[in-house]
C-alpha cells in the first residue's frame, strides 16, 4: 500500500460508517487516496463532492482498518469501531498481505455429521492454518477460556482434515507432497504471544510476524503433518 491518508483519519471514517456504512469525505482529493485502497473500480469521481456522503462496503472497512494498523495503529484503538465479523475479514486480508491463500467462514460437516465453521483458513506452502478469530476483553479467568477454546479449535483441526479425502478438490494444498496444519487463536488485544498446551495465541498485531517465523514454530507448538492425502 503506497498512499499516503493519515491513518486517524482512516480510523475517522470506519468509526463514522460502522451504523449506516457511509461516510462524508473531506475533499475530492482525499476520495482519490482512498480509492488506492479500496476497491471503488467504478467510482466516478467527477460526480462525487465532498458534501455528499459516500458508501462504504464492510470489506472497504477492513482495508482501511488494515492500512492504519500496517501505519502504526494499535488494533485495541479499532476495535470499537468494527463489527464483530469484521475482525475474520481483516485478519483474512492480513494473511493475503503475508502471501497466503484463504478462505473466510469456511463451513463443513465432520464425519459425525456435525456442522463446523472455521473464521479462516489460510495455506502457504507447506502450512495450512486454521484460526478462530477473538475479541476477548481483558478479565479474570481468560486463560480457561483460551484453554478451551485452543482445544475446541484443535479438534476442529481433526474434524477438518478428516474430511479433506472427501473435500480436497476445494483446498489446493491437499495436492502438495504434505502440508503441515496448526491450530490458532488470533486475539484483538495488544498482549504478549502466549502458548497454551503448545498451542498459539497470536495477538492481531503480531501476526505478520508469527507467519513470517513458521519454520521455528513448528518445532514448539502443536501441528499435525499430512501427506499424500488424496
């Protein structure tokens, strides 16, 4: 991302557009940086004025939120300003920007017949991630709940892979030589990494060098190595 909006003032309109999804620009030429952003491929600018508000779609939202983290903002200073989904879409766009393929609420039946969802599903060579995204406020007692839900989303993993045989014309990856799966929490508070039963809690802004540290990882936390599956 090149341009060059005060990251403020992108925090400004997704706090302005979270109720109705539209926001008042402050000028044509700012209309023009956003554009470099979002997707407004055919957004006419001659017919736009800065007193007339414009519409903003939820994955425009994101982009936005993305762009002022990447510029230095902590992600707790967005997160009253973005819906709850939202937070699985920002983290799916962060994952693009680390060169992974995704998918976003990626819903499956185990073979007990059971219906799963996964936030998002991410593969780059040789890793496929499964995360649950969370917006735990600070308390007492989180680290239970991390716990069980580390544990919830690894038997997703189990779940998950159990059906690729099945599946696997949809996931590219199931055509490597093998793949290596975790199972992730990605948490919205600024904190400090953290494992729990060897596996990963990654908060949001930490992310990007989470996967970028892959190789070292997979020698510390839980992860299940597949090969030849179809």
């Amino acid at each position: 991302m090149t341009t060059n909006i005060n990251p403020k003032r992108a925090i400004a309109i997704i706090a302005e557009s979270k109720e109705d999804g539209f926001f008042l620009p402050n000028s044509t030429s700012e209309i023009q940086t956003i554009k470099e952003i979002v997707s407004w491929k055919e957004l006419k600018l001659d017919q736009l004025s800065e007193n007339k508000p414009i519409e903003i779609v939820t994955l425009d939202r994101c982009k936005l939120a993305l762009y002022a983290v990447m510029n230095g903002t902590p992600p707790v200073d967005l997160i009253e300003h973005l819906k709850w989904q939202e937070f699985e879409i920002l983290t799916t766009l962060a994952l693009k920007e680390a060169g992974f393929e995704t998918r976003h609420r990626l819903r499956f039946t185990s073979i007990e017949k059971k219906w799963l969802e996964l936030d998002v599903l991410g593969w780059k060579k040789p890793y496929v991630l499964l995360i649950d995204c969370k917006r735990y406020k600070r308390r007492s007692g989180k680290s239970s709940s991390l716990r069980k839900a580390l544990e919830e989303q690894k038997m997703r993993l189990e779940d998950f892979t159990a059906m690729l045989p099945e599946i696997h014309e949809n996931f590219p990856f199931t055509e490597w030589k093998y793949f290596i799966a975790f199972p992730i929490l990605i948490s919205w508070l600024p904190e400090d990494f953290a494992v729990y039963d060897n596996m990963a809690l990654v908060p949001f802004d930490k992310l990007n060098s989470f996967v970028l540290e892959l190789d070292e990882w997979r020698y510390d936390l839980y992860n299940k190595r597949y090969s030849n599956l179809v």
